[in-house]
C-alpha cells in the first residue's frame, strides 16, 4: 500500500527527504496513533519503518527499544505472507544499525522468501538493498556479492518507480567501485546519481554524493578536487539537525568546514553549530551531551583559569556546592578528557593542581564564529 494514501506519512516522508528528521518522527508519531496495525498493517509497518531511519540518522537509536517491541508483538499475531515480507526488513534494519549481521542477514533471507512468494516488490528491494549493506560493512566485504544484490535491485527499478532506493543503490555503487579503484565507473555512477536526488527532491543525499566524489578524487591522488567536494558535502549539512550524516563525513574528511588553515590550532570552535575539533581528533561528537559541551566551552574560553569545585558546580551545573558533587565533577572531568585528549591517561589539555582544573594557557584555540581567537 502506497504511502500517499496516508496524507501524514506523506508529509513525513517530504520532510524526511528534505532532511527534516526530527520533524519527521513528530509527524510519524502523531499519525502512528490513528493507525490500526490489524486494519492497515502495511501503513502501520511503513510508518514505524521511517521513524527507525529518523532515529538513527538523529543518533537517538537508544529509543528504538519500543519500537522493536512492537514490531515483535506484532510478528507474534500476523501470517500473510506480504506482511511478513515488510516485517522482516523493517526488523533486519533495526538489527542493521546495532551492527548484528547475522540477525540481519537471517530476517533479510525471511523477508526475501516471502516478498518472492507474495510478489512484494517494494519490500524485495528494500530487504536487497539491506543485503547490500551487510555484505558491505561484513569484515570480508564482500563485495561480489554486494554487486550481485544491486545488479538485482537495477532489474527491479525498472518495473517499479523505487527512487529512493534506486539513488541509495547508486551511492553504494559508486562507494564500491571507488573501493576496487574502479574509477571512472564510480564518477559516471556518482553524477547519474547526483542528477536524480536533484531531480526527484532528495535534499539529504546530496551531500553523501559529494562526500564519495571526494573519497573518489582523495583515492585518485587529486587532493584539491577532494577537498572542494568535502567542502561542499559539509556545507550541506547541520550538524545539529543531522548528526549522523555530519559525523560520518567530517571524521572520514578530517576536517570541520572548509578552512583548512585551521588545522594548525590545538582546537576550532564553532559557538554557531555547537562543535569542537581537535587538531589530531578531528570533529569531536558530544553525542547530545549539552552539559559537557558546556564543561568545555567554560576552559576553551578561559585557558589558563583555574575553576575550584565551588565554581564549576555554579558555572555549569547551576547550583550550589555540596560535597556530594565531588563525584558527578570527577566522573564529568574523566568523560570529557575520554573526548577531548588523543591519551585521556595522560592529560595535556585538561590539567588541574591545588586551586582547580584549568586548560593548559599555551594552547592555541580559534573560535570560528565570533573570531575570538586565543594564543
């Protein structure tokens, strides 16, 4: 069943396509409520299907306990075969983003059965292009068989209007072949690509199609064409809205933004975009933790300053100190050296001696938005 029966998974799935990842779930959630899983089963699964994939691009997949949940009590009390189909590869995608690739494997060989037996051809591609992933990120990478599976999936795209897949299909082709150093392949692929997400409206890819540009010219030896594509791939992102495709793509390029020159400081802070880079670490992930973002921010921008206990419970936390805040600061001290330190073990950021912690006043620290600059 199509989701443009369904004006809510409709508008969640515009949103979602355009990025809008938060928004989208919003959307899926409200419209999960008037949804009959026994009535409209299909709907029912394609909705809690999409909010997974918000989830994970959010980082947020912690909360797709419940999900999953669902989706088992739900596998406990429906046999139709075309159910079955979409059930599975909707459960092998959450097994997928937990790295289990025999469970994934497994439900895909179910989903595949029952797809082929059920003529289900929207969940036969979706569960190949999961098969993909997995031989793709197996330790053997296994990419024959990959190939095989998008082969299939190229077959199936042109009986059926599957855009999605079929874009999503042509990145990881292209990531393939820059891989076995197929080049030219993977730049026709890359730009056939690049034309239908313009053409169809699919904001979000954009930026992983000119990220695997750059790894293409990276792989070619040519470093400047590299740079300008992951220069372009960053730009189309925000960090904030979508943290996974952000964390991906600035770890891989080593770099926050396209001012390379500033690699020579110990740290580049964007005060905008809530972000941190270390010289060697790259783009540090806060992964959502505000409070330690802030821990950081407080030494960034006063290296050389001692904070007692007393002034970071008030600075921080906002309350008043007490000694049983010791713990929470010496746990908050060791989980932000476990980010900010390339040896967490062997401190040279993060210091502290007899009147507190402090940053270390000889490093050299750029703050990208407001040009404090501090030497």
């Amino acid at each position: 069943m199509s989701s443009y029966q369904n004006p809510s998974i409709r508008i969640a799935n515009l949103q979602y396509q355009k990025g809008d990842f938060l928004e989208a779930f919003q959307t899926l959630q409200t419209a999960e409520i008037e949804l009959d899983p026994q009535a409209t089963p299909e709907l029912w699964l394609q909705c809690l299907r999409i909010q997974l994939q918000c989830l994970s691009e959010l980082e947020k997949f912690g909360s797709a306990t419940a999900i999953y949940a669902k989706l088992s009590d739900f596998a406990k009390t429906n046999q139709d075969l075309g159910i079955q189909a979409h059930l599975y590869h909707v459960l092998a995608f959450y097994h997928l983003q937990l790295r289990e690739l025999d469970q994934t494997s497994s439900l895909l060989t179910l989903s595949i059965q029952a797809a082929t037996s059920a003529q289900q051809i929207e969940s036969l591609a979706r569960s190949l292009m999961l098969e993909v992933y997995v031989n793709a990120l197996s330790s053997e990478q296994k990419w024959d068989q990959a190939l095989r599976s998008l082969d299939k999936l190229e077959l199936i795209n042109r009986q059926a209007n599957l855009t999605e897949i079929e874009i999503v299909g042509g990145l990881m082709r292209a990531h393939i072949a820059t891989e076995m150093a197929e080049h030219e392949t993977a730049a026709t692929t890359l730009w056939a690509t690049y034309e239908k997400a313009q053409t169809h409206g699919y904001q979000i890819l954009i930026p992983s199609i000119l990220f695997q540009l750059g790894r293409l010219y990276k792989n070619r030896g040519q470093k400047n064409q590299s740079q300008i594509f992951f220069d372009l791939s960053l730009r189309g992102i925000d960090p904030n809205k979508h943290p996974r495709q952000y964390r991906l793509i600035a770890n891989e390029a080593q770099l926050h933004s396209s001012k390379t020159s500033k690699l020579q400081y110990d740290f580049v802070v964007s005060t905008q975009e809530g972000t941190v880079q270390e010289r060697h670490l790259g783009v540090i992930d806060f992964k959502n933790q505000h409070l330690l973002l802030d821990l950081a921010l407080l030494f960034l921008r006063n290296p050389g300053q001692r904070y007692s206990k007393e002034q970071l419970i008030a600075t921080v936390w906002k309350q008043n100190y007490e000694p049983n805040h010791d713990n929470l600061i010496y746990v908050s001290i060791k989980r932000l050296r476990s980010l900010i330190e390339p040896d967490s073990e062997a401190p040279r950021y993060l210091l502290r001696d007899r009147r507190g912690y402090y940053f270390d006043a000889n490093l050299t620290i750029s703050f990208e938005h407001n040009q404090e600059t501090s030497v």
